[in-house]
C-alpha cells in the first residue's frame, strides 16, 4: 500500500500486488481522522 500526498486531493492511495496497481482511491485533505487497518499475513 503507498500513500502518495497531494495538494489539491489530499492523498492518493494505491494497492498494488505483484508490482501492478489493483486498487486506486483519493482521500479529501480533511480527512484527518483516519483509522489504520492491519495487514494480517
């Protein structure tokens, strides 16, 4: 997972699997409060 910060969107977030992005989201710069979610393995 990679956060990408950005000034007009706030933030970036891409997962990627094998090198190759699979998932891609953009988070306001007002959402501060964000919970972390733990990869199990």
């Amino acid at each position: 997972m990679v956060e990408i910060p950005t000034a007009l969107s706030g933030s970036i977030i891409e997962v990627e699997h094998s090198r190759k992005v699979i998932f891609r989201t953009a988070l306001s710069p007002g959402r501060s409060k964000l919970k972390t979610a733990r990869m199990m393995r």
